[in-house]
C-alpha cells in the first residue's frame, strides 16, 4: 500500500510542477501549488505508516500553513488585480532586468 | 500487513481518479472548473488517507482543504469577477511548455529511480476500535507542542497580513 501511494504522490506533485510552469493566470498557479501540497501530504500519511505517527502531525502543520498562504497570497492576487486588473502573471514584471 | 485485493482495488481507484482528476484541472482553462476538479481530487486523497489508517487526516483534509482553502478561492474568483475562460492569455509560450514537458519527464524519471529503493517494514495498523485520533493528539500536544503553539502566531500573522494587503486604500 506504501509504496503505490508515494506513486500516486509523485506523480500528483509531477502534475501541480507542470501546472505551474505551463500556467500564466495567477489564481490556476497558486491552485496548483495547493495540489503540490496536497501530494506531499499523501508522503507524509504513507510514510507515517513506516515511521509512526509523527508523519500524520506534520500533516496537520502543512495545513496550516497552507491556510495561511491562501489567506495572504489570495490578498495579494486581490492587490495585484486592482493595479492591473488583471491576474495574467505576465503584467507583474517589476523585478525583470 | 496484506489487505483484501478489494480493498487494494479500491486504493488503484482513488489513486487514478485524483490523477485524472488533476490532469484534467491543470487543462481547464476557466478557474471554476479548475477549482471543482481540484475538490475531486481533494476528496480522492483524503479517501486514500483514510485508507493509510489516518482518519482523522482525512476528515481534516475534506473540512480544511475542500471546504476552507478552496471556498476561499471560489470567493476571490467571484469577487474578482474572473469567471469567464477566455479573458488571461493563459498557456505560456511554446519554449516554457516544452520546458514544463522536459522538467516533469526528469521528476518522472526521478520517480522511476527511486523506486527501487527498499522501503523499511510497515508498522502493524492499529488494531480495529483503537482510538487513533488520540495516538495523533499525543504525539501533537507532547514532542510537537511549541511548534503547534507557533503556529497560531503564524495564522494571527496571516490574517493580519490579509486584510492589510487586500484592504483598499483610499
């Protein structure tokens, strides 16, 4: 069982990195790192299987701060739209050389 | 521990629809639809949860993830109005694709080389009726206690944070 699910895992993480590299508006990328976070979780659960409950804490703290990084990244898309109005990522230039 | 082949047909079944389910919400192009299938494939996972003997996960994992971070994102594309797919040019250009291609084949490969890895031997699963939400609170509350009182002042942080950056300014 362990094993399949650091499969699914993977290939889970595999599709939120490409998400992220193919994607331009800026909600769809922050959703994909959600889906990132999401497969690492599973990690964590099959690995608790092996190592004991510590993997299943870690978890719950994950969570949290991907609570935290919706609530303050989702402000920050909020601000970017009202200067741009727009979420197309490639408005947001200012730190290119 | 060896479960029944139908209980590992159903873990295959979770399994290939969250990845389905996630192939097809990295293709949609409106953020709605997107958004719904990643509440699918939310579901998938916590069922696989579930099924590693992490209750208590999973039930978190619908209630937080599914229901709070992802009603959070419905609301901002509601408020923001960026419900119609066409409105953002949204697929990069042709060289960051094939890039994104290149990148996930080299994880895949990675994937391919690590598993042949030995795992360590499973930890017998908790006898049926013993209550596992307690084994996760002991574990939390005693070797874990300052960094889940940290992160209170890390959520504080965060919703202080929200509202000063989204408040508008006059």
């Amino acid at each position: 069982m362990v094993p399949e699910a650091l499969f699914f895992s993977a290939v889970l993480f595999v599709i939120g990195v490409v998400g992220v590299l193919t994607r331009r508006n800026a909600i769809l990328i922050f959703m994909c790192v959600e889906l990132m976070l999401n497969a690492v979780n599973l990690s964590f659960v099959a690995f608790s299987r092996l190592h004991g409950v510590g993997g299943q804490v870690f978890v719950i703290f994950v969570m949290t701060v991907a609570a935290a990084e919706a609530a303050v990244g989702l402000a920050i898309i909020i601000s970017i739209f009202r200067h741009h109005e727009s979420v197309d990522l490639r408005n947001v230039n200012l730190l290119k050389g | 521990m060896t479960h029944g082949l139908l209980f590992q047909f159903h873990f295959y079944l979770f399994g290939l629809l969250a990845i389905a389910g996630s192939l097809l919400f990295v293709t949609r192009k409106s953020p709605v639809a997107a958004a719904l299938w990643l509440v699918n494939v939310m579901f998938c996972i916590s069922a696989m949860f579930v099924m590693l003997d992490a209750q208590f996960i999973g039930a978190i994992q619908v209630l937080v993830y599914a229901g709070a971070i992802m009603v959070v994102f419905i609301f901002v594309v509601m408020l923001l109005n960026l419900g119609h797919p066409a409105e953002v040019q949204d697929l990069r250009s042709n060289g960051t694709r094939i890039t994104a291609g290149l990148v996930g084949l080299a994880m895949l490969a990675e994937v391919l080389v690590l598993s042949r890895v030995k795992l360590p031997v499973e930890l017998p699963a908790p006898t049926p009726g013993a209550n596992v939400t307690a084994s996760v609170a002991d574990v939390l509350f005693h070797q874990y206690l300052l960094p889940f009182e940290l992160t209170s002042v890390l959520l504080l942080a965060a919703i202080v944070g929200a509202v000063v950056l989204a408040k508008r300014r006059s």
